[in-house]
C-alpha cells in the first residue's frame, strides 16, 4: 500500500481567489501559477476601484493584491477592509504582491492587516510558499483599537502580561 504524502495545496481547486495588479503579464503569472497549483475560480481585476468594489461585494477565499495599482493603493483597502466590521472579507488572508521592500514598508504592510508579504519578481516557489503559509499556519485575527489583523507574531513567545483577547464573533 502506497502512504498518502499530505500536500497543502489538494483542496486550492475549491476556494476562490481575487487577484489584483495593473500589470496584465504579472495577474497572467500568477493566474497560470495558481491554476497549475488546482485553483479553479480565479477573478483577475487590473483596476483598482473595480478591486475595492469588489472586495465589498463579494466573498473570497484570499486575496491576492498589488500596493499599487495605478493610483490605487492597495495597502491602504487592506487596512480599510480590516477595520469595516461589514466588509464581506474581513478576515480573508491577502498577499500583498510588491516591489517594495524596505524594513518600513514590510512594516507598514504587515501594520494595515497584510496576512502575506511577496515580493516582485516572485518565483512560484515563492507563492507556493505563501499559500502553504496560510493554509497550514493560519494565524489567530487580532482585533484592538490600533490594528486588525492577523496576529503579527509568528513566533509563540512567553508572554507575561497578555493584553490580547479571543474575540468570540469569529469564526
């Protein structure tokens, strides 16, 4: 009998995916990239308005967005999605796709509710990585006065003043 090797990435044929960046050649990398990784239902926007409209009237399963599209900053839809307690993806886990990478802005990104930070030029090895990252790592969501998010921490330290608390509205 052959032993069943577990592959995180045998149920992505199932969820649905909004990608969003206004280079065309970069949403077709990624789209061939996760198709060949089984994600079936893929929804790729190149304008930002079209995205944030998007966001709020649809449910993914993640998001996958570039800073900037255009003149749109999709950084900042992050943040204003994290703390719109009726946007429809609230909690969905977002790839931030970026040229940027200074320790500020990986900051910056990380500090608006970012689940995902991936680099341009990425290798499929790279997203693969990512997606891996949330499927089997997925992170508690923190919500308080100054940030919503998932839990910036992915090292469990002793801590000896827990000020966080499980907020039961999520699932």
């Amino acid at each position: 009998m052959q032993k069943q090797i577990y592959d995180a990435t045998n149920f992505l044929g199932s969820i649905k995916v909004l990608l969003s960046d206004d280079d065309k050649l970069t949403v077709k990398l990624v789209s061939d990239t996760l198709q060949v990784f089984g994600v079936k239902n893929i929804k790729c926007l190149y304008d930002g308005d079209e995205t944030k409209k998007e966001v709020y009237n649809k449910k993914y399963d993640l998001i996958i967005i570039d800073w900037k599209i255009g003149n749109f900053d999709g950084c900042n839809l992050v943040k204003e999605l994290r703390f719109d307690e009726k946007a429809k993806n609230r909690y969905t886990p977002v790839i931030l796709l970026t040229g940027k990478s200074t320790a500020e802005e990986v900051k910056e990104a990380r500090d608006n509710g970012v689940t995902e930070f991936l680099l341009k030029p990425f290798s499929v090895k790279k997203l693969r990585e990512k997606l891996i990252e949330i499927v089997e790592h997925p992170r508690n969501f923190i919500i308080s006065r100054n940030y919503i998010g998932p839990d910036r921490r992915r090292v469990n330290l002793k801590v000896e003043n827990e000020r966080r608390q499980n907020n039961p509205d999520i699932e």
